[in-house]
C-alpha cells in the first residue's frame, strides 16, 4: 500500500487533479451538473495558472488569494469573445462580473475544503478571504419578457427563414423549435442541451408528447410539449437537422463523440451537439435582432413560468414543470401531476400555432 501523501508535497496540479477526480465521481452519481464541473474545470484551470501547478497548496496564503481574485476579476470575460458584454444598466464593464467571481472563488474554496479533510493542508487559507458578493437585483427589475414581446420572438426564425442566410444560420426550424420550448414551459440550457432524439415520446399516463429532461442534481422529469411545439420539433428532425460528423480516426473518444451527436436532439450546423454557449448566442441574436435589446434563455425561461402562474396554473404544477426542488416534498401532487402539467402547458397563450 502507497503511503499517504503528506501536506508538505502536494502540488497545487497534483491536488486540483485529484479533486477534479472527485467532482467526476459526483457527476456519476448525479450530485453535481456536468455543467457544474464544467465550469468549476475551468475555474481551477485558472487558480492553477495563476498559483503555480509546482507551487505546493499548504505554502499558499490568504494574500495571494486576494491576489488572484484581483487578476481573475481584471482577465477578460470568456463568454464574451464575439461582440461587448453589455450590463443591465446598459454600461459595458471590462474584466469578469461579481457572479464569475463567486463561482470562482466557490470552485477554490471547494477545493481547499477537500483538501483540508485529506490533510493536505493544515490550514484553509480561503475561510481568511472575504468571499466576493453576487448583486441582488433591484425589486421590480424585469427579468423577463412581456407577451407580446415573447411571441414576436417565437415568430422571428420563420421570419428569418425568408431572407438570405450564411450556412450556419439555416436552421430556422430547430431555433424556432427551441424558442418554443424556453418561452413556452421554460426549461433549462443544460437540459436542452442534454437532451436526446430518444427523450420524446408519448406519456404512459396521458398519451401526450412529452420531453424528458435531465434536470439539476438528479432530479429528472418529463416536459410537457404542446401540440405546435411537437409538431415543430417533429419538422425539425425530419427536414432539417444535420447528420453527425464523421469520425476522422478510430480513436475511443472520437467515437464518442460522434456518437453523442447522433443521438442529440439539437445539433450545430456540423451535427455537433448544440453546447450552451451556443444556445446563449442563439437567444441573444434573435433578441438583438427581433426585440431591439438583449435577453437570455434565463428570461426566456422566467417569462414561461411567469405567463403560466398569472394564467392560474397551480403552483405546484409550475414548480413541476420548472423542475424545482420543492416538488420533491409534494408527493400528494403527484398521481395527476403529469395530466396537469400537460394541461397547463396546452392553455399557455405561447404554446398556441
């Protein structure tokens, strides 16, 4: 049996390495999003380049943790390599925004914190940090789009189509598609982006159309999906979506990848599966172009749950159908949750032709 390693030798590459290791395992088990870990990947990506990968992770100090939180929050936003990130109050601030930083500071802080229970290190530097604060949002901000603001959008793929297009944008029916969905019952990017060809079938229980969608820690469920949007879905995949790349080697992980892209449900114009960011983009072309100022699939997914509880959908039902934690402590709801949820979604005024 190898001996432990002790605190005095464990490198900042080494200890990020095996605690990527870890978060995998959560993954596995669906305690944690891959989407989490995907970022989180990213974030200790940076807290090693910014420490060191030789330095060793007990000598590191709460000042130079301050440090690379001043560095990380002055490096250029990722998200943003294509055109200005634009603040909500329209300003155009350099460096990443206070949520990033969070997020960063969250992934560090996780990281010595598992660390400090394998005794890697003697002491967590991150508990002498102040931890960077997210901003609230002013009460009364809109988050979300009005109605009528929302069915143009719906609309605005279709109108798209008509006019000359480059290559990567003739997939009109699969944006339309996707907008129907985020503004009709609001799912998640991860979800959407997760989601299979196979995950659409006919409920068991109400023999309606439904998405199966994997949603946060495990907590998967069917979507409902209006008659419009299944129809829409069902035009997509027969006229319009692209075949998967082909392998260029025989290398295992090439393979699954292509493989992945065949059973995608939304693909890039190459037949990739659609990622996040690139449904982000999408949203905010279509927003830009169509509504004259900029939204996200966030919006678009509180104006769905908006439009359904101002209709006077039970909130259960809509805590069903956002795929909220809270559903799991109401059981009682649950024998006609499905007929509900697949109610709510046909009287929604975004899931009509």
């Amino acid at each position: 049996m190898s001996e432990p390693k002790s605190a005095s030798t464990v490198t900042v590459h080494d200890a990020v390495l095996e605690y990527l290791e870890v978060l995998e395992r959560r993954v596995m088990r669906s305690q944690l999003s891959a989407a989490t870990l995907h970022a989180y990947h990213r974030d200790l990506d940076d807290f090693t380049t910014l420490l060191g990968p030789g330095t060793v992770l007990d000598t590191i100090e709460a000042d130079q943790l301050e440090a690379a939180l001043t560095a990380i929050a002055k490096a250029p936003d990722r998200r943003y390599t294509k055109g200005l990130k634009i603040a909500e109050d329209g300003s155009t601030p350099p460096g990443r925004g206070q949520h990033l930083l969070a997020r960063w500071f969250a992934a560090v802080r996780g990281l010595f914190r598992w660390a400090a229970d394998k005794g890697y290190v003697q002491v967590d530097p991150t508990t002498k940090v102040a931890a960077p604060r997210t901003p609230r949002r002013a009460v009364g901000a809109r988050l979300g789009l009005r109605v009528d603001e929302a069915l143009v959008l719906r609309a605005s793929p279709s109108r798209r189509a008509q006019e000359a297009l480059r290559a990567d944008q003739k997939l009109s029916i699969r944006d339309e598609a996707i907008l129907r969905l985020l503004v009709e019952s609001g799912p998640r990017v991860s979800e959407l982006c997760g989601a299979n060809r196979s995950d659409i079938r006919l409920h068991e229980e109400t023999r309606t159309p439904v998405l199966h969608v994997r949603g946060k820690g495990g907590k998967n469920r069917d979507l409902p999906l209006s008659p419009a949007t299944h129809r829409t879905i069902e035009r997509y995949l027969s006229q319009e979506r692209p075949p998967p790349p082909k392998p260029t080697s025989l290398d295992r992980a090439e393979r699954i990848r292509v493989e992945d892209a065949a059973s995608a449900l939304f693909v890039s114009v190459r037949g990739k599966r659609l990622s996040p960011r690139d449904l982000q983009r999408m949203v905010e072309r279509y927003t830009k172009e169509y509504l004259g100022r900029r939204a996200t699939p966030h919006s678009l997914r509180h104006t769905a749950l908006t439009v359904l509880a101002r209709a006077g959908v039970d909130i259960a039902t809509v805590a069903q159908i956002a795929g909220h934690s809270s559903l799991a402590t109401t059981s009682v709801y649950m024998d006609e949750s499905m007929s509900a949820a697949a109610e709510a979604i046909d009287s929604s005024p975004l899931a009509a032709d």
